[in-house]
C-alpha cells in the first residue's frame, strides 16, 4: 500500500475537527460570551471547509493534488498557532474559519492521490482513509488532556507543530493534477447532497456534546 504519509497526516488533520469541541465550555468563560454563541465555534470551520470545497478542487487543477494537500496543511498549522493565541472570541472564530479552508484542500487531495496510487484497490485504501478520520477524531475529543496539562495556548502550538510536520512528510508525494472534467461529475454531485444529512448530525454531535 502505497502513501502511508497521507494517512498520518489525515488523523493529525481530523484533529483540528474536533480539539475544541470539549474546550467550549472555557472559551464561553474565558471570553464571556453567552453560551448560545457556543454553535459559532464549530461553524466557523464548517463554513470555511464546505464554502471552499469547490474553489479548493478547482486549484488542485491548477496548481496539483501534493501542493494543494501540503497547502492545507500548512494553512491548518498557521490556524491553529493563531488559534492558541486568540484574546478575542471574534479573532478565535476567524482562525478556526481559516484552518477549515484549509481542511477543504486536504481532504479530497489526499483521497484522490491515494486512488491515483493504489488504484487496484480503492474500496479498501478509501475504508483506510476514513478510519483514520475516526481516529483522529477520538483523539481530538480527547485534546483538552492536552489542553490541561499544557494549557490552551501550548497544546494548540502543539497541534500546530504536529499539522506543519505532517506537510513535510508529504512533500515528495506525486503532484498528480486532475481534469476539472472530472470533478464536475454530477455523480459526485449528487452523493455529497445524499450523505449530507448523516455527516451533519456526525459533526454537529461530535462538537456540541461535549458542551452538553
């Protein structure tokens, strides 16, 4: 099996999903918000990821799959440091929106060049690549251990170390480029409209639960 890296990198990306989920709570104390505002956390990065899957695909066009994938990395890492160091509930919620632009380069980047490697089995590479989305997902709803024992700003530079390593370990992957063609599938069109539904409850659990 070919692009081992990719799947590093996606269990450290998956992370950024969820790391402020169960930190909610503090961020309503710390900036003194209301805790109906709690939702703009998560939204914030949804917005940023959903708005710029398409952009994010069309520049996979122009510039190749690896440099789009490592580009979102490197977004995410900046993202995170920024995030670490918000004074602001508003400055918080820009950063998290910049580090799901981000996460919309990486995502079908890095599932696309898995394909592209090991196109003789696809079913079981794809199963792969979304196991790894769990895993760092359990990981980042578990972050605030992090976030206790080195406070919110180093475990958020400590997510941000992590994001940038996980780009370089990448940088020699082939830089396949897509067809715009292709990506204009209505096929895929219309599986995203039908799966909508199941990753919104998926994420909208996964973040707000904690804060429940």
């Amino acid at each position: 099996m070919k692009g081992k890296s990719i799947y590093i990198a996606r269990v450290i990306y998956s992370i950024s999903w969820f790391y402020l989920a169960p930190y909610i709570p503090y961020i309503i104390y710390k900036f003194n918000i209301q805790a109906s505002l709690a939702g703009f956390v998560p939204f914030a990065f949804f917005i940023g990821s959903g708005t710029m899957q398409v952009p994010s695909a069309y520049l996979s066009t122009r510039i190749g799959l690896r440099n789009t994938l490592c580009l979102g990395l490197l977004i995410m890492s900046i993202s995170s440091l920024f995030i670490g160091l918000s004074i602001t509930f508003l400055q918080l919620l820009i950063f998290y929106f910049v580090g799901g632009i981000g996460a919309s380069m990486f995502f079908s980047s890095g599932g696309a060049i898995l394909a592209e490697l090991n196109k003789n089995n696809l079913s079981r590479i794809m199963g792969l690549y979304n196991a790894a989305f769990s895993i760092g997902g359990i990981v980042g709803l578990n972050w605030i251990f992090f976030d206790k024992v080195l406070s919110f700003t180093y475990a958020s530079l400590l997510l941000s170390l992590l994001t940038l390593i996980s780009l370089f370990i990448n940088v020699k992957l082939p830089n396949v480029k897509p067809t715009w063609k292709t990506i204009r599938n209505r096929n895929i069109l219309y599986l995203g409209l039908s799966t909508s539904g199941v990753w919104g409850i998926y994420y909208a659990i996964g973040e707000l639960f904690p804060n429940f």
